[in-house]
C-alpha cells in the first residue's frame, strides 16, 4: 500500500487491542478499534480475523457479557475490509466471510431486547439473540444495518441505508427500509423457468396426458 496514507499499518500479533482472540497474516487494525467483551469469560466470545484484515478507524466489535451471550462469538474471514465508523454486534453470534466489504458506519445487530410487558422499562427486560452470516463476497453499503438472526448471500448488494430484517438471496442487490430486492447483479439472474431433468420432463408430459 506504498504511498497510500488513511490506511492503518500492519497489526502486530502479540499487541492487539483487548478482546481480539487471534488475527492471521498481515492484518491492519486501526489504533482506534474498540471491543465490549467480558475478559473473565473469553472462551465464549472468541473474536478472531483471517488473514489480510482490515478494520479502519472507530471500528467496535461486541460480543457483550459473555455469561449470559453464551453463542457470542465473532469470525471474520480473510481480505474483509471493514470501513471507519462500523458497529459489529456478535452477541448472538456473527460470522463474515471471505472477501466481504463493509461500508462506513454499516451496523451488524446480533441482539436486541424484549419488550413486551411488564416491566415497563425495556432496559429491566432480557436479551433476544440470532446469529448473523454474511457470505463470500458481499457488500454491505455505507449506513445500512442488518438485524438479528438474518443471512446475506453470497455476492450480494445491501444498498447504502438500508434495514435487512429478512434473508438476502447470493447475487441479488436489495435496498430500502425494510430492504428489498431491487435487482439482481448481471450475469447472476436466476433462471425464470426452473431446469427440468429428461425424466422429470416425462412425467410431467405424462401427466398432462393423463389429465386430459
């Protein structure tokens, strides 16, 4: 990155910040990353980065009190880029893959809270928890939030902004509040008509007959 300046330098291994288990080859961490964890209880709340990693300034990673986020976890794959301003929640656990980029200040929620009933403070009311996948290669745009328990497929666009409250298919390019499919990347459309095998071809042609 010779002549680039605004990316961090390359992470040493044995001075990470706290609460960052394990970081493969060449990673970059920006000196102002933060992690909300519980120390004592680090065996449930790994958080560790494949190889060439890149977490950019005001990055926080959270995996919470680790007694009671007892899935809590956080893996990040190699070459993700995870731009200024990002909040990554694994309280209910959170995995990204290989090659995925997160644009800034994007927001990955793996928990929530109950807030039905008594009592009337949602703060006195417990934890919700679902895990999070983000797959090979998918774009997060800048701004957008991904709530608990939701996949983003592989390849996918999560335009700037948006609220994914429900699965994201590979290849597709959803926006909005809540978000949608607005597209699919070209060349990766999904076929209209399913492909029939010969023999799933026959039966259905004998079944028409039979009918009439």
């Amino acid at each position: 990155m010779s002549g680039l300046i605004g990316i961090p330098d390359i992470s040493d291994p044995v001075d990470l910040p706290k609460g960052i288990d394990r970081i493969g080859a060449d990673c970059r961490i920006a000196k102002s990353v933060t992690v909300f964890t519980d120390l004592s209880h680090k065996d449930r709340g790994q958080i560790t980065l494949g190889d060439h990693v890149i977490l950019m300034d005001g990055v926080r990673l959270v995996t919470g009190d680790t007694r009671t986020n007892r899935d809590c976890f956080i893996r990040i794959g190699s070459r993700v880029i995870v731009n200024v301003g990002c909040y990554l929640s694994g309280e209910g656990g959170l995995e990204i893959e290989d090659k995925v980029l997160l644009g800034a200040g994007a927001k990955i929620l793996s928990a929530g809270h109950h807030y039905k009933g008594l009592p009337k403070s949602i703060c006195e009311h417990g934890l919700t928890y679902g895990l999070i996948r983000i797959e090979k290669g998918a774009w997060i745009g800048a701004g957008a939030i991904i709530l608990q328990g939701v996949s983003i497929g592989k390849g996918a666009v999560v335009g700037a902004g948006s609220v994914v409250t429900r699965d994201v298919p590979s290849f597709s390019v959803v926006a909005g509040n809540p978000a949608k499919i607005i597209k699919w990347r070209q060349g990766f459309e999904p076929s209209k008509f399913p492909k029939l095998s010969f023999s799933h071809f026959i039966t259905k042609i004998k079944g028409l007959i039979t009918d009439q």
